[in-house]
C-alpha cells in the first residue's frame, strides 16, 4: 500500500536555497552516536566525512580525536591474525554487529537495517516524473519527513488491537501498525549543551536531518550547481533570443 501518511515538516535544507544548519547536524549525530548506532550500522560513512564541505563541520582535529575513541577491527597482520587498533578518520564507522545474522539474534529476528542511506530509501515517490517530483513536491525532503515520522509515531494501541510480542505499535511505520524497533528516544536521553531543548521531538527532528546529510552529502554543491546552470540557461536563451531578433531583423 501507500504506507502512512507523512505530514510535511520544516527543513533547513528545504527548496532551492535550503542548507543543511550545521549545529543541527552536530546534535543529529550525537544522536546516531549514542542511540542509534548501538543496534544501526552506517556503512558508507567515514569520520573524515564529517569534517567535509557541506556537512555537520567538525575540525580535522575534532575528527581526529572522534576516530580515536572507536576500536577499529583491522588485519590480518603478518602472522594472519586479526587485531584491534584505534580508529582514523578514514575508517567508515564500525557496526555494532558483525553480519545480519548476528543482528537478527540481537534483535529478536528482526534486521535494524544500515542507516547511510535510509533517507533516500524511504522517501516515498508520488508517482510522477523524477524533474515533477524532484521541483515541484520536494520529494527529497520526504525520507526526512518519513523519519521523523516514525520516531515520533510510537502510540497506545488503539483498544482491541493486539500487538504481537516484541512488536511496538507506530503510527509512523511504512509497511505495517507495529515494528520491531522499541521507542528509541526519550526526553533527555541526550545532552544538548547549547540549550537545544532536550526532548524526543528535537531529537527526532535532529537526527533525520543528520541521516538525511549521510544519504545526500552533496546537497548543498547539488543546490548550487543547479542554481548556476538555470542562470546560465535564462541568460543563454536571452541572448539567442536577442540574436534571433536581430539576424531576422529584415525578413518580413
Ligand atoms: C528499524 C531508525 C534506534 C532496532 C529502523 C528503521 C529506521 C530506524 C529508519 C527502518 C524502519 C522502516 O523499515 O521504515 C532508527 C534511529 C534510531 C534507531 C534513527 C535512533 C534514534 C534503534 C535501536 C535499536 C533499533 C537503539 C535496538 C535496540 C531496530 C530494529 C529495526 C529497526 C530491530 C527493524 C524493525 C522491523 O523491521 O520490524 N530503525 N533506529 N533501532 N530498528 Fe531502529
């Protein structure tokens, strides 16, 4: 089916001039970081990825130091065996389990799938063309509005609904009334040190924005190429047409 309805939410990376607000990104990943990630991997991200252009903006150093406070599994060394060694940015950040099996048993069956690129991968299509449904609905900004969503969709079950063991009920969930995620967040689960209020819809809020910047990191260089190439083009179709105008000038 269609899946839930997803009510629209206020991004600062909305329409063609929105950016990613960095301290947002900040919280949204100390969010990933001390929630998340104990049952999420995010494959495709590296620490040095938060240090890039476009994204949360943490210092080299501040990666550096970050990297450092994981253990990286690495090898085989010389003797074939594998070893544990402090992380460096360019490591991706490690999964909290080894494969999906292991997963699956840490979660009662169920797969708490790679968080890199889930905002693009719940971002439901309308069923228009990608140029109709890119422009005109702002169909990026929907794996966002989907996530917040569903973090902040868990509910009393309606009476006489059954929920099945190790299933939460969730108003927000794309394919079914329950899930097997219990509620991730609560109030004051994290600190926010620069008075962001602490609550689960910040939270929420926050870390869909910072998985939104890991499934389009570029958004930002994308916006502003986009922007440059439709000036161009006004400019361009100007200029024929004033060069029309005057080739033409004497034919009737
Ligand atoms: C599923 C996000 C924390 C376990 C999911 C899904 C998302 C998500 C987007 C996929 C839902 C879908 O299919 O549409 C998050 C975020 C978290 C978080 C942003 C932190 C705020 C956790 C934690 C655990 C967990 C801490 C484990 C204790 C699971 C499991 C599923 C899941 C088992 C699969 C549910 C199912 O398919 O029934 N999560 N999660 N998650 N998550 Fe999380």
């Amino acid at each position: 089916g269609e899946g839930p309805h997803v009510e629209r939410q206020q991004w600062s990376f909305s329409g063609p001039f929105g950016q990613y607000d960095k301290a947002q990104l900040q919280r949204g990943f100390k969010v990933y970081r001390e929630v998340c990630a104990a049952c999420h991997s995010m494959n495709y991200v590296a620490f040095r990825n938060l240090a890039q252009e476009g994204g949360p903006g943490f210092s080299e150093d501040e990666v550096k130091a970050l990297a450092a406070d994981y253990r990286i599994e690495d090898g085989p060394d010389d003797f074939g065996d594998m070893f544990e060694r402090e992380g460096k940015p360019y490591d991706h950040f490690p999964a909290p389990f080894p494969n999906e099996k292991a997963a699956r048993a840490a979660n009662g069956g169920a797969y708490p799938p790679d968080l890199s690129l889930i905002a693009k991968a719940r971002a439901v299509k309308r069923g228009f063309p990608w140029f109709v449904t890119d422009i005109v609905t702002q169909y990026q900004e929907n794996g966002p509005d989907y996530l917040y969503g569903l973090l902040t969709g868990y509910e009393e079950a309606p009476e006489g609904f059954e929920v099945p063991v190790g299933q939460y009920y969730n108003t927000g969930f794309i394919s079914g009334e329950t899930l097997a995620m219990a509620p991730p967040l609560m109030d004051e689960l994290v600190e926010y040190t620069d008075g962001t209020p602490m609550t689960v819809d910040q939270y929420a809020r926050d870390v869909s924005a910072f998985l939104m910047w890991a499934a389009e990191p570029k958004l930002e260089q994308r916006k502003e190429l986009g922007l440059g190439v439709m000036l161009f083009l006004i400019l361009f179709a100007s200029l024929l047409y004033f060069t029309k105008r005057k080739i033409w000038k004497d034919v009737e």
